[in-house]
C-alpha cells in the first residue's frame, strides 16, 4: 500500500497509511508535502527540459486534513530561465489545506569547491533501532523504520527510511520521497510528554545545497520550546553522504492539550 492513490490528473486519495499522530483520522502532514514536492517536479518536467533543482521547499500548514481525498494546483509565480518560483497547493473539499513554495535553480558544475562545515552523524548502521509507536499511534509512524542516537529529551540524530511507495504506481524522485519523511523530525526526539502538551507544526522550510540520495534520511535535531507557547524544531539534514541541508518547522506549544488517540 503507498501513502496517495492517483485519481485524476489533480487528485489523489490518501490511505491509512497516511494516518496522523495527533489524530489517526487525519492525515500526518508528512506524506503531503511529499506529494506537494512530487507534483512540483512533474509541473516542472511538464513545462521545461533542462532539469531545474529545487533549492528551497517551504510549506504552510493551513489546518487539518481527513484521510480522504485531496486536490492540488501547482502556480508558477515567478518565471524564469535559469530561477523559477512556483507554489502548489492542496486543497480537501475546496479549502487550501498545505501551500508550498520552491524556488527552483539552474544545475552548475561546482563540484571543485563543494564543501561544508555542517557536522556529520553517525551512520544508521552505528545508530541503535527505536520504535516510534511507542510514543505515537497512525498509519504513517507504523510505516517507518528509526534508528536514533539520544541525547536528551529535544535532542537527537536519527535516520528515517520507509519501504511505502509515496504514490502508487508513479516514479517518484529521491527528493519527493525524501520530503514525504522531513516533517517525522518535530516528534522524534520530544522535549514534552505528547499526552500532557501538544506542539504540532505551523510550517516546514528546507534549504537544500545537494539533492538526498538513497533511502535513508538523517536528522541532527534540536527542538526548543519558549516561555510563551511558541516552539523551534531545527535540523540538519543528512544523506549516507553527508550533510545536505536544512529544515525549521515552528511550533504552538499548548500545555494541557493531550494527544489524541
């Protein structure tokens, strides 16, 4: 079973392996910025042949979604040669749900001078296996496998993979694959109990300098909490190769709030 089902040339039906942590009736948001990355190649791949990269993905997260179907549209913003802004958006029922922007680049030949300071984690083989549905319930968390260096509660390094196809029966790119797992990182190594406070996600940015590569993606990540109800989740990402970019996701803290089940 994968996470979407092609309906249409705009819709798609999510399964139960979509299902949310905070509510199993609802969709964990992951799988759909996933889907939001994959249609932004395939509008691009539709439109032009020279293989423009995507250098940043940001999300808003506009509410809730059922798992059921959804619709998205996918805008050019800003048109251009080598640098293009686009913007997709899902829709449940007519109400915009997820809009995710990315800025989309022209490929140059820099690999002379490639580099970067960013730390790297341990490989998964020196990371020790952990069952995420120990703390959360949904389709989506029994869907993956973790393995997970923690340090204390708001700070880890992970490596996340799923055998789940993103949309059945489509070729999807080690990027859409990979941001259909980016936003597992605000519940992988939490700083407070999710049945005492709840801390979902208003949004989700990534910077990318190189494209992941493999099944397995790594996180080094920290989540913060301030004194009045707003929150930080921040991470490094990580292919088997390396550090590859960043991601930030911001958080309503809400104490008293317990998690549903």
């Amino acid at each position: 079973m994968s996470y979407f089902e092609r309906l249409g040339p705009a819709s798609y039906r999510a399964t139960p392996r979509a299902g949310g942590a905070w509510e199993e009736t609802e969709q964990h948001i992951a799988p759909a910025l996933g889907l939001l990355a994959h249609v932004i190649e395939c509008d691009r791949d539709a439109r032009r042949d020279d293989a423009l990269v995507i250098g940043r993905l940001s999300y808003d997260i506009l509410g809730t979604v059922p798992v059921d179907v959804v619709d998205v549209t996918v805008d050019v913003l800003r048109p251009g040669r080598t640098i293009e802004l686009v913007e997709a958006t899902l829709t449940y029922a007519g109400r915009a749900v997820v809009r995710a922007r990315a800025w989309l680049m022209q490929p140059r030949p820099t690999a002379e001078i490639q580099g970067t300071t960013l730390p790297r984690i341990a490989a998964p083989d020196r990371c020790a296996p952990w069952d995420p549905t120990t703390i959360w319930p949904g389709g989506f968390i029994e869907s993956v496998e973790v393995r997970r260096n923690q340090t204390e509660p708001g700070r880890a390094s992970f490596w996340v993979r799923t055998p789940v196809p993103l949309v059945d029966g489509e070729k999807v790119s080690p990027l859409a694959a990979a941001a259909g797992l980016f936003d597992i990182a605000n519940g992988m190594t939490v700083r407070a109990d999710p049945r005492e406070v709840a801390f979902p996600n208003l949004d989700l940015t990534v910077h990318l300098f190189a494209e992941p590569r493999g099944d397995w993606i790594g996180f080094d990540t920290s989540v913060s909490f301030g004194g009045d109800g707003v929150g930080l989740t921040s991470t490094v990402l990580h292919d088997t190769s390396g550090p590859i970019g960043t991601m930030s996701q911001i958080l309503t803290v809400r104490p008293g709030t317990p998690k549903a089940t």
